[in-house]
C-alpha cells in the first residue's frame, strides 16, 4: 500500500478515486504517567511516557485506516492527515484520515 501526504503520486496515474478512509485510537491518561508529568511540570522535560502514549495512539489510528483503504480495494492513500482532539478529561482521539485511490 502507497502512503502518502501529497495530493498526488509523482509518475503514478490516479484511476479511481475510493473516498475517504479513515481510523482513530481514543487512549486514557494513566495514573503513574499523571505523577511523573506533575514531577516534570516542575523540573522541566519531555513527558516520554505521553509521547510514547501518542506515538502508540498513532500506530493504531494509522493501522486501522489502512485497514479500512484495503477493504474498499485501494492500493494507495493519498493527502494523509492527523487530528487530535479532547474528548474527556484525561482522554484523547487520535485520528488520521486520508483518500482512498487505486494508482497505476
């Protein structure tokens, strides 16, 4: 599968556009993550254990648009995106989106 966050694909012809594919991971904050943060608040640094949240957040949201470009028989995502978004305290959406197409 080609991934892309481009519009189109230098040397390759879009013929058929599949519509919009989509996947998203809503993950919970946890509670030792919350202590170490409160700590790193006052002495400064990266949060690593919220960054390794995100990055496992985006893996899955990725994965799962794939997933669902393959069902509807693409062989190419084109104009790839990410969101986050809030959607309680202490969770959060990851969402990625793109264009489902077959390219030759």
């Amino acid at each position: 599968m080609i991934v892309s966050n481009l519009e189109i694909l230098p040397g390759k012809k879009i013929t058929k556009h599949l519509g919009l594919v989509q996947g998203s991971s809503v993950r919970a904050k946890h509670v030792g993550r919350d202590l170490m943060a409160g700590l790193k608040n006052i002495f400064g640094g990266e949060l690593k254990g919220y960054t390794e949240l995100l990055q496992e957040s985006r893996q899955e949201a990725h994965e799962r648009m794939l997933e669902q470009a393959k069902a509807v028989g693409a062989n190419a995502v084109l104009n790839i995106r990410f969101s986050t978004s809030s959607i309680a305290a202490g969770a959060a959406e990851l969402f990625a989106y793109g264009t489902a197409v077959i390219v030759e």
